[in-house]
C-alpha cells in the first residue's frame, strides 16, 4: 500500500508546476517584450506582406469586388499600415540611439517594451485581416468577370453645338460669379477647347505662367461642355509624381485606390475602372513628362473612345513630349483691348471715372502690365482704392522704373511688375503676413494657422486678435495676392508664391530673415515617406544652430530621442511647434530664446516647473493635450511676456476624448487671474470645470483686457466652489452665463455631462455671444433638447458629437450662417429637421441658405433629413457613414432657380439603396473626408 505521505507531496509538486507554469506564460510574454522586440517586429512585417498580396491580387481584379464589408476591410487594412510603418520606424530608432547610463537604458527598455507589445497586438489584426481577406479573394474569383466590349465609333451628331454660343453662356456664368467680366478675355481660347472637345483627342496648351491656363481648365470643367461620364481636373505641378497624380484622378472619378497597392497595381485599377468610360481628363501644370499609361489613363485616346486630354504646361518641350498626335497652341497674353478690359474690372468704374486724368494712365498702367492677365489682375485690384490721380502718376514712375514692362520674357520682369502690389500693401503686418504663406504648401494655406504664425513670427499683434489678423488676409485677397479656398483657407497662386520667394531671398530681403532659416515638414514630404522623418530628411547637424524656426507635423505620438536630442541644440531657435506628445521634452526648458512654443495633441498629464526659465516666450499653445491637469504652482508667474496661451481641448478637430483633467485647471485660473504674468496676456484658450463657479476669475481677466477666444466647458466634476461637497444636480445650462466673457469667444464647447437635459441659448435683447464661429456638443449623455433663439448670429460650424439622447437638431436653423454641420455616433438621432419643431403653421419646405457641407455618421436611427423638402442655396458636400435608415432626402427648387448639384461621400451600397437621387452626383468614402483643422 502506497503512503498518503508518499502521494500528497507529488500531488502538491504538480500543483505548484501547473501554477507555475500558467502564472510564468503570461509574465515571460511581457516581461520578455524588450528583449525580443526585433524578433516580434520582424514577424509582423512578414505577416504583413502576405496581407499586401491580397491587397494587390483583390486591386487589379476587375471587375473589382465592391460591398460595404470590403469597404470596411480596405479602410482597416490601410490603417494597419500606418501603424506597421510606424513600429518599424520606431525600433529603427530605438536601435539607432546609442546609449549610456542607467536611466537611458532604463528609457530604451521602456520603448522596446512598448514596441513589443504593439507589435503583437498589431500581429493579430493583421492575421485577422488575412483570414477574412482570403473570403473577399474566394468571392470574388467565383463572380463572373465580363469581356469588355469596345465602345463603337459614335456617329456624328445631327446638329452640331454652336461652340462660341455654349463659350458664352459658360463665360458668362462665370462673369455673374466671383470672376468678373474681365472673364469674358477668355472665350476666344475657351471656344478653341470645346471644338477640340468635339473633333480631337488631345489638345495641349503651353504658355508663361499667368497666361490664365489654369482659369480656362477650370472654365472647360463645366458640366455643360459635353456629356461624359468624368471630366476630371488633376494639377500635376513642380513636384508630381505618379502616385500623387493617380489619386488625384481616383478622387474626380469616385474611384477608391487601395494605398497599400504599388503604383503598376494602383495603374492597373485605374485604367480597369476608365476603359469603359466616357471622360475628359484635364491636367493642369506639367513640368515634365509623365507617361499617361502608366498613370493608369487606357489608351487609345480618340473621339472614337471618348476619352480626351487637355494638359498644359510652362513648357513647350514638354506639351510636344506628352503625345504624337494632337494640336499644341501657345497661350499668349492679352491684346491691348482685352487687357485693359481685364483691368479695368479689377480697378473698378467708380475709380476709373474718379477724375478725368485716370482713364489715360489707366490705359498706361495696363500696358506696363504686357498683357499678362495674371499681373494685369494683381495690379487691378491694388488701384481699386486710388482714385486721387497723383497715385496713379505715382504707379506709373515705378512701373517705369523697373524697365521691364512692354516685355515680359522671364520670371524676373514678372516679379518686379508683381512688387509693385508688394509694396502698395498698407503696412508690415499684411506684408509679413503675406511672405509668411511661403512657409504652407501653396495650394492648402490654413487661415487659423497662419493667423497664428505670423503672431509668433512677430508679424501680427496678438492685441488685435485674430479677427485682426482675419481682417489682413482679406485684405491680401482684395490685393489679388491670395485666393479664397473656402471659409477656412486660402491658396496663392504659384506665379504668386515664387514673387514672394524672390522678395524674401532678394536684395533687402534681411528684414524677413526669419522665413529664411526656418525648417518646416510639410504634409507633402510626410506622405513621400510613409508618414514619418528619416535622418536623411532632417536638417543636416552644422545648421542646428542656425535655425529660427522649427515646425513638425505628425500623425503619431512618438518622437524620437534624436530628434530631441537635436532640437536641444537649436540654440538660437525662436519658434517650435511640434504635435502629440506623450511627455514634455525637458530639452526644451534649455532653448533660451524661445518666443513661441506649440505642441498640439498628445497625453501629456503635466508641465515641468522647468519651463519657466523660458522668460522670452510669448505664445505657449498646448491645444487639444486633454489629459493636461497639472501646471506646477508659480510656473505662470514666471512667464512675464506671456502674451497668448491656449489650453482649449475639444472635439472640433479630434476625436472625442474624455476631459478627465479639466477640474485640475481651477486653481492654475485663479493663480493665472492674479499673477503678474498676465498683465501682458492677450489672447486665453482654456478648458474649464463648468460646475464650479469660474466667473470671479474670467472677470479678472477681461479687466485686464485678456480676450477669452476658446472655451470648453466640462461637466466632469460636481463640487461647489470651496467645498468638498456635491453641488445640487442642474438639468439645465443657460449660455447666458457666458455673455459678460464673451465678446471674443470665437469657439465654445460643452463637454461630458451625465446631468445636463437642456441647453438654452435665448435672449429678448442683445444677440448672445454674437462673435462665435464654431460651437461643439459633445459627450452629453442625457440632453434631449436645445433651444436657441437670437444668439451666435455667426456660427459657421457646429459639431454634435456622442449626444444619445438627442433627436434632432431643428435650432440649426436658427443658424443663417451656418456652413459647415457634423453630427456623429447619436444612437436616437432621428432626424436633422423635426417639423413639428417649427412652429404652430410649419412651411412649406425648409432652407438651408449657406450649409455646405453636412456629415452624418453612425446614427442608427436617422431615417430623413427632414419630412418636409429642403432648399440649399449652395452646393452641397453630404458625407453619409453607417446610417442605415436614411433611405430618401427630399430636394426643394424654386421656380426659375438653378438646381444646385449635392455631392454624397457614401459607400456604393447606402448608394444604391437611396430612392431619390436629383442632382446627385456620388463621390468615394475616404477616412481623410472630415472637416478641416481650425
């Protein structure tokens, strides 16, 4: 007989293995990340690839399969990319740093362990990916594939167009617009594009830049030009590529390009997705030659096909290179009828009639202009306001000065015509402001943005808020010297932009010497790399100690120890804006002669009282760090020229994230309220805890005339003002409170309530808070009603966002001004226009007189826009994401009023299911269609 003494210990043995064994599994997983980081990451990689050959077996299937679940697992895979590129370079850059002591070892673990175990949560999405993918492949191999049939040569038509009538009607469309019936200089051009569009299959346009190339593509993009399945406007530019020039004709073709296939791949999806198709390709800017098949464009090209080419360029080597077959013209300059025609309706008849002695040197100002009708434009519109003749003798001294006009051959005799503009700016604000946009790409200038950098830049007083630098920039688009690219952004021309360079290079170009030394990482060099910066891209070691100004951009929260290591030794740098940090870089506390410092983004918790050595900061922006709640007490006081500060976080331009740290900022107010630093503030941003009692403070400020231009109000932490104890529940939150602090509130969010039912903004006299343009609801788990009545007369924008209780959104009409509206993840969001809401006698139909864009997504519940038809005054960009039931939109026009075009960013699927579709032309679904920053 066998001992109990002999089993009981081998039995405990065992137990104790087995737990061993299932507690050590888990700890040698975790614990063993930086030790195998690289084996982990190199095993996602492999993976990976095999998920890039679905992708490229799926891409030049065709027809390709198309449905809502592949959609999604597209739209997955591309974001598993990025975040595959991004572990790769992030252990590049860990294994790259050389490290000695303990606590950097100790930080370079800290990373390992971080990418190790991204990289396995990674692994099991892409492996998962992988699986469903092999279903899409299954599926769409057992779909049957159609031959093409070749589209037959159309027959000539019974009764051929009157092209110079058709040129007209566009021209004069055009004149009724923005364009002015200097437009009208462009129809003997125009009417040669629509006969070519009738009788040929490509047609190249060379010329000097400002000939007005681009103007008559934008003219022939015209629906009424001839009926086609696409006509399609790509620019291609100095620095285009492939790529970049396919996505350009996917977005005009609502076409979607996997961004995971390679350029042969993505052609081959391209030319799948035209071969069948009737379109008129407009390519805008060529600076050398591009191979059209290899960009994906099917060839022949030919009446017979119905697919045709217009292309125009500088060059005129390059419009012969592009095709054999086909007319090339030079578009040259005006004739000096049609050119003082155009300047004349720059200048304006109330000027030009002004005195007797202007029309002469009027006609003396145009022709120094050589008929150019970009120069002709720009000097135009800087004689607009000159109607004492002694200006005008004036002009015509300098213009004679620069000894170029008559004959403009070159960009130089270009420019020193163009300064003239320059120099007729009213002072250095506009000035430096308008040699600031050489700093943004040239076509995407953000007007916050550059507001905000030519402030630290030293180019615009913060004092005047950024309604002053608002005002300057309109007055460089009355100057023709920037062009309007929606409410948010303005472009400038390329002509334009390289004036600009020259005058910042140039002789006495010292006085802008800042823009000289500056280094910024644009959106274009990102894309170039994948998203992230090499070594080979960052400024080389010897020019640190050069640079003024640094400015980084980023889709990701990881900044490499080099990187800081360098910007530490940016000695002399004045100017830093880098993006989502998960801690403050203490390098930063040494950059002595640092005036701006910008990080946005980020899950920084915290400040270093370190930062107060920076004495010479004037502008400290932290927006949108929201888990920001502690700021070292005395830290503010040590920031004496402290001049603009913004702590506001919100969702207008991010996702939704809890405002968990939003109470840690009362007592940082108060102390801000009393503390010296503040009698320079100008401008505050800040996200405040809306139940305790703020006002005390806010008053203090505004008697120090710091203008409040962004709040968030959080309903995160209900304790009244010196007590510990919670303050009685309120349902209901009157905007009223505001308006003694509101006369610059430009944005305004509500924020994260269980408590809040109804928000009321009403007032029987003065309009509340009338300067306000962008206003967020979000997180409010019980509202169910807003009233609004005589308040924000100007809100251009209005984001709703994780709202479950609301219905509908019928206060949006109080909003004549309203542009932009996006309403998102409202489980019981029923309608956007409750008519029962109208009133006693509801009308008829409903108006919308400027809305231009309207995103909805994940409402569930959403059945219609409204019951009753709805009138846009404008056209329409409508995104529709996840919104099952929304089955019909009920369209309302007027009698004798143009039928404006709705363009839907949808998947194909909700697409299909819509019942009624006037005027509705669809467009491809991308994850970059959101509203623009602010």
């Amino acid at each position: 007989m066998v001992s109990a003494w002999t089993v009981v210990p081998g039995i405990i043995v065992k137990l104790i293995v087995l737990v061993v064994t299932k507690l050590w599994d888990p700890i040698a997983q975790v614990y063993g990340y930086p030790f195998d980081a690289e084996r982990r990451v190199q095993k996602l990689v492999d993976e990976f690839s095999k998920l890039q050959d679905q992708l490229g077996e799926l891409g030049i299937l065709d027809p390709k399969p198309s449905s809502a679940v592949l959609s999604g697992w597209l739209q997955r895979a591309a974001r598993c990319k990025d975040k595959v590129e991004e572990i790769k370079r992030r252990h590049e850059s860990v294994k790259s740093v050389g490290v000695q002591g303990l606590l950097p070892r100790i930080n370079v673990v800290r990373h390992l362990c971080a990418i190790g175990r991204d990289a396995d949560l990674e692994l099991e999405k892409v492996k998962d990916l992988i699986a469903k993918g092999e279903g899409h492949l299954k599926e769409a191999g057992a779909a049957p594939h159609p031959i093409p049939i070749p589209i037959p040569l159309l027959p000539p038509p019974a009764a051929e167009f009157d092209n110079g009538q058709l040129a007209q009607s566009i021209l004069d469309t055009a004149a009724a617009g923005t364009w002015g019936v200097g437009i009208q200089a462009m129809k003997p051009h125009l009417t040669s594009v629509l006969d070519f569009v009738r009788r040929r299959s490509s047609w190249r346009v060379w010329g000097m830049g400002g000939a007005g190339k681009t103007t008559l593509l934008k003219l022939a993009r015209d629906p009424r030009v001839q009926t086609l399945d696409h006509i399609v406007l790509a620019e291609a530019g100095k620095c285009c590529d492939i790529a970049k020039l396919q996505d350009s004709i996917a977005q005009g073709t609502s076409l979607v390009l996997p961004p995971s296939l390679s350029v042969t791949n993505r052609a081959t999806v391209l030319c799948n997705h035209l071969r069948n198709k009737k379109f008129l390709l407009l390519l805008d800017d060529l600076w050398n030659y591009i191979d059209l098949e290899a960009v994906g464009i099917p060839l022949p090209l030919g009446r017979g096909n119905q697919r045709k080419v217009v292309l125009t360029s500088r060059s005129k080597a390059v419009c012969v290179s592009m095709a054999r077959q086909g007319v090339t013209i030079r578009m040259g300059c005006l004739d000096q009828q049609d050119a003082f025609k155009l300047f004349e309706d720059k200048v304006g008849s109330a000027t030009i009639n002004a005195d007797t002695r202007i029309p002469e040197l009027a006609r003396q100002v145009a022709e120094m202009c050589g008929g150019l009708p970009l120069v002709l434009c720009v000097i135009g519109r800087s004689m607009c306001t000159k109607k004492n003749y002694k200006l005008w003798v004036d002009a015509v001294n300098r213009l004679e000065k620069s000894k170029v006009h008559n004959n403009l051959v070159g960009d130089d005799d270009i420019f020193n015509i163009l300064r003239y503009s320059f120099d007729g700016l009213h002072d250095d604000e506009a000035r430096g402001c308008f040699l600031a946009c050489t700093l943004f790409p040239p076509f995407y200038i953000e007007k916050k943005r550059l507001i905000r950098w030519c402030m630290g830049l030293g180019f615009l007083d913060p004092a005047n808020g950024f309604e002053g630098g608002e005002s300057v920039i309109d007055s460089l688009q009355g100057a023709s010297l920037l062009e309007s690219a929606g409410s948010y952004s303005v472009d400038m021309h390329d002509i334009i932009r390289d004036m600009a360079l020259w005058i910042v290079r140039g002789p006495g170009g010292e006085k802008w010497s800042v823009l000289n030394r500056a280094w910024v990482q644009d959106a274009t060099i990102r894309k170039m790399n994948n998203g992230y910066w090499t070594r080979e891209e960052w400024p080389p070691k010897d020019t640190w100690p050069e640079f003024e100004m640094l400015a980084m951009e980023s889709n990701h929260s990881y900044l490499d120890p080099w990187m800081v290591s360098s910007i530490g030794q940016m000695t002399n740098i004045t100017f830093l804006e880098l993006v989502s940090l998960d801690t403050f870089p203490m390098e930063i506390c040494e950059l002595h002669k640092l005036e701006y410092l910008c990080i946005k983004g980020g899950s920084m918790s915290r400040l270093p009282i370190e930062l107060g050595k920076l004495s010479k900061l004037k502008q400290l922006h932290l927006r949108q760090s929201c888990s920001l709640g502690e700021i070292p007490t005395g830290l503010i006081s040590q920031l004496v020229n402290l001049q603009v500060l913004d702590l506001f976080c919100s969702s207008i331009d991010y996702p939704y994230r809890p405002k968990s740290a939003a109470g840690g900022l009362y007592n940082f107010l108060g102390e801000l309220a009393e503390a010296r630093a503040s009698e320079k503030l100008k401008i505050l941003g800040i996200c405040l805890d809306a139940t305790r009692d703020n006002r005390a403070f806010l008053k203090q400020l505004m008697q120090k005339q710091v203008r409040i231009r962004s709040l968030c109000l959080s309903f995160i932490n209900p304790i009244s003002p010196g007590h510990d104890q919670p303050q009685p529940a309120t349902s209901r939150y009157m905007i009223a409170e505001l308006q003694p602090f509101s006369n610059d509130l430009g944005e305004l969010a509500i924020s994260s309530s269980d408590i809040l039912q109804e928000l009321v903004a009403t007032s029987d006299g003065k309009e509340l808070i009338q300067n306000l343009e962008h206003l967020c609801l979000e997180n409010l788990n019980v509202l169910e009603r807003v009233i609004w009545l005589n308040a924000a007369g100007n809100l251009r924008r209005v984001d709703i966002k994780k709202c479950a209780k609301l219905t509908h959104a019928t206060w949006v009409l109080q909003l004549g001004y309203l542009e932009e509206l996006g309403i998102h993840d409202c489980p019981q969001f029923k309608r956007l226009i409750d008519h029962k809401e109208l009133a006693e006698n509801p009308p008829d139909h409903v108006i919308f007189p400027r809305l231009t864009y309207l995103d909805l997504s994940d409402l569930p519940e959403l059945s219609d826009i409204c019951e009753l038809p709805c009138e846009f005054k404008s056209s329409l960009a409508l995104l529709v994401e996840n919104c099952d039931k929304l089955m019909n939109i009920s369209f309302h026009y007027p009698p004798g009023h143009d039928q404006k075009n709705i363009r839907v960013f949808c998947d194909n699927e909700w697409f299909n299911r819509l019942e009624c579709k006037p005027n509705i032309m669809k467009s491809y679904l991308s994850q970059n269609m959101r509203f623009s920053a602010i």
